[in-house]
C-alpha cells in the first residue's frame, strides 16, 4: 500500500463526526462552545472551542481557544457539566 493511500484511509470524515451535545456561551464579542462529540461511534470526547464575532459581516469565525477569562470560565463550568452528563 503506497503512503498516500494510508494517509488517505487516516484522513477526518466530517460526515463521521457525530456530536452528541453542544451549547455555547455568548459574550460581546466572541462565544465559547462545550461539545460532546463522538467519531465514528467511538468513545465520547468533549471539546471546547472559540468563535470570534467579525464586526464587518456580523458573522462568527473560528478562533483558537487559549485562555479564559474569568467571566468566560465562570459561564462555561456549568455547560462543562452539563457536557459531563451526556458522556
């Protein structure tokens, strides 16, 4: 089997990707999502992620999530809980 191939068959299918639990949390300009997702109905995971609000299209656009603030943290623990119940 050539390398590509194996690269291939390793390669994310969205469409496997199932997620069992989402809900964010909506700051002025950004918002924090806590996601239970499951690939290829395997063992639950949870996830965390940003989306920072572009102020010319109104739209939100993915962001590395890094640190929280305070606010952030103390409105993202209890969807973490929540999260924690759907595992």
């Amino acid at each position: 089997m050539r390398i590509f191939e194996v690269i291939k068959k390793m390669a994310f299918d969205k469409s496997l990707d199932k997620a069992l639990f989402s809900e964010s949390a909506e700051f002025e300009t950004t918002k924090v999502t806590v996601s239970v997702m499951s690939y290829n109905e395997g063992t639950a995971k949870l996830q965390l992620s940003r989306e920072n609000l572009n102020p010319e299209s109104g739209d939100y656009r993915f962001a590395k999530l890094g640190r929280l603030f305070k606010e952030e943290a103390e409105a993202v623990i209890p969807l973490i809980k929540k999260a924690l119940e759907k595992m």
